[in-house]
C-alpha cells in the first residue's frame, strides 16, 4: 500500500478509536459484507427505521401505527420517545426480505409529517461475522 494512503488510514483509525489495523480491516470487510447481502432482493436482513415526526399532526401516528401493523410480520419491535411537547421520536426494528424492509422504511419516512428518518442496513450476523 502507499505510504500516504496507509498515513490517512492510520490517521482515521485513530480518530475513530481503533486500537489495530486489522480491526478496522475486518470491519470495513463487513460493512461491504452487509451492503453486498442488501443488494439480494430476498436476503433475510435486519434493520432500524428511525423517524422523528409531529405528534400534534391530524391522524399521523395512528397513520404510522396501521402501517407498522400491515406489516407485522416484518416488524419485530419498536420504541417511542416524547422527545419535547410537540416531537416524538420512534425506533422501529424491522426484519425480512431486504426489498419488504427497504419498502416498509420508504413508506414510514414518506409519511405526510414525518420530519427526518433513516434506515440503517444492518445484518443478521450469519454469513458476515
Ligand atoms: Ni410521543
């Protein structure tokens, strides 16, 4: 590897916190791992949606409710905080065929009133660890 590729690398392990190379190698392996496993349309994936949105708005959070329950079987769990009078925050843990949970998310954060959300991509942890 060039010296001043490996001296950037070296510089960003630090800031990030890693105390060796092959540590921060084995996980950049991974992430590629996980986003490869998220391209497969089929690929039984886990995930969070996280979306912020506007309590007072009319009949958003039961909107959001009846969508997380069309979708049961995908999602595993989800908490709510009342983040200030007027926003609440809400983590919803969703597992299932990639393109189902990526569709789920797409309509969450679509939602009329919801104000920020993201999906993180994770895994289930059998074909990447
Ligand atoms: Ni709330």
């Amino acid at each position: 590897m060039e010296s001043e590729l490996l001296k950037r690398f070296d510089s960003l392990l630090e800031r990030k916190h890693y105390s060796s190379r092959s540590e921060a190698i084995r996980d950049l392996i991974r992430r590629d791992l996980v986003s490869e496993e998220w391209t497969d349309p089929d690929a039984d994936v886990i995930g969070t949606i996280t979306i912020v949105y506007e309590h007072h708005e009319h009949e958003l959070a039961s909107a959001l409710a009846d969508l997380q329950h069309r979708h049961h079987s995908q999602v595993v769990c989800s908490t709510h905080v009342h983040l200030d009078e007027h926003n609440c925050l809400e983590v919803i843990i969703v597992r299932g065929a990639s393109q189902r949970v990526r569709s789920i998310s797409d309509s969450l954060i679509a939602t009329k009133g919801v104000k920020h959300g993201g999906l993180v991509c994770s895994t289930t942890g059998r074909d990447v660890m």
